[in-house]
C-alpha cells in the first residue's frame, strides 16, 4: 500500500514542509533531514515492530518527539502529540495517489488476482482503499495488524497467497521497500519486483526486476506479469530494469 499505490513519502514531505512553517524550531533543519529523519523513525518507532506494546497514537507522538530532539527541542507528551495531531492534519489534508498506481490497479483487475499486502492498522489501511478508491478493483486487503505479523515475516506472504487463491510459484509481490516486499516476498518463494521510483542503490548482487515508474500502465503490467523474471516481448521501457 504506502509508497506503491498511496504516496507516503512525498506526501509526508510535503507535510513536514508545512508543518516546518509554523514552528521555528524545525527550521533549525533543512527540510529534507526532517524528511529523511522521519522516514527513518517509521519503521524505529511502529507498532508493528512490537505488537501489542505502542499504539498508533503512541507510536506517532514518539517520532515527533524525536524529530523535535533532533532539532534541539525538549517536548512534554502532550507538545509532542499536539504537533503529530498538527502534522497528521497536514498529511490527510494533502495525501494522494502515486502516478499511475490507480491505472495499474485498475488495468491488472480482472486480469489476476489483486491483494495488497501490508504493515499497519487494519482501520488506517482500509480508509486509503476508500480514498484511492481502488476498492473495486482489489481481490483483497491482508493487513499486519489483523495477521498478527507482520512483512518481512513469512506468515503475512502465506495470508496474502490464501487470500488470492494461487502457490508462491504464481505470484507476483510489487513493493517498494527492498527488505519487507522484495526480501519478504522471496523468502517465502514469491517473485519479487521492486519498485525503486527513488533510484536507490542496488543491493550488492540483486537478480531482482525493477521499476522506476509505474507509467505508462502497459508497461509496468507487462513487467508485473511477466514470468521467469523477465517480460514478454520487446525491451523494457523507459523506467523499468533489471537488477
């Protein structure tokens, strides 16, 4: 889901952005550390990363309480959760697709059986299917928090294959984070294709397909569907490789 139908990161960025302009304290940074810094406390700070002991809420309000430290600023619990509540307003506010994620979703269904595979709350994930408005078009929607494990874990890759009705040997996994959709996906026998539209680096050794950009939708259909690990018919297209 995030940052392979629903544009997390950058609309987080732009969230920071306007969250930085009414508080001094996180123009001490420029705005692409806060970003980068943020990112990384996604995943250091998550409820998924240790089920049952910090909720949504919890979690949020720790990562701007450490944003606010890495810029120099002691926040109490409560300033810390005011300014999650100012920067989740900001976020829902400007949140939106990424380019050509609703046309993929939309070519593909019908076609194979779609299931998003993902780390969150089972409300949060539900409410982006109604946002996007993809839900017509998925096949299903397999979430951490009702799995009870969550991506790299192998479980959630065998809730997802039940889900969709095919074997690992069948499926596809698209995701953008190389260590929970690429790695998670292939160790539990599921081709893996990464979506990289950030252009970071290989890993050493990679033999996985990329691609950059999921326009135009043909394209990244063709390479989605696609066997063996390399599509059908003439060269890739601008924005699609292999690792």
């Amino acid at each position: 889901m995030d940052d392979t139908i629903f544009d997390h990161s950058l609309t987080c960025r732009a969230a920071i952005a306007s969250l930085r302009r009414s508080r001094s304290f996180l123009r001490r940074r420029p705005l692409d550390d806060l970003w980068r810094e943020y990112l990384r406390l996604l995943d250091a700070v998550a409820p998924y990363a240790r089920p049952g002991r910090t909720s949504l809420d919890e979690a949020r309000t720790e990562r701007w309480r450490r944003v606010a430290l890495s810029c120099g600023r002691q926040l109490s619990p409560a300033e810390a959760a005011t300014l999650s509540g100012s920067y989740r307003a900001h976020y829902q506010r400007l949140r939106r697709a990424v380019p050509g994620a609703r046309e993929l979703v939309q070519r593909l269904h019908g076609r194979v059986r779609v299931v998003v595979v993902t780390n969150n709350e089972v409300a949060e994930q539900e409410e982006k299917v109604r946002f996007l408005g993809i839900g017509p078009w998925i096949d299903g929607l397999v979430v951490s928090e009702a799995v009870g494990a969550a991506k790299p874990d192998r479980r959630i890759f065998d809730v997802a294959l039940s889900t969709a009705g095919v074997r690992a040997d069948e499926a596809t996994m698209l995701g953008d984070s190389w260590t929970s959709d690429v790695m998670g996906a292939t160790g539990a026998g599921i081709r893996a294709v990464w979506f990289n539209r950030f252009g970071l680096p290989r890993p050493d050794g990679a033999t996985t397909f990329e691609l950059r950009s999921l326009r135009p939708a043909g394209s990244a259909q063709d390479v989605l569907l696609a066997r063996g690990g390399r599509p059908r018919g003439p060269p890739p297209a601008p924005g699609a490789s292999e690792l």
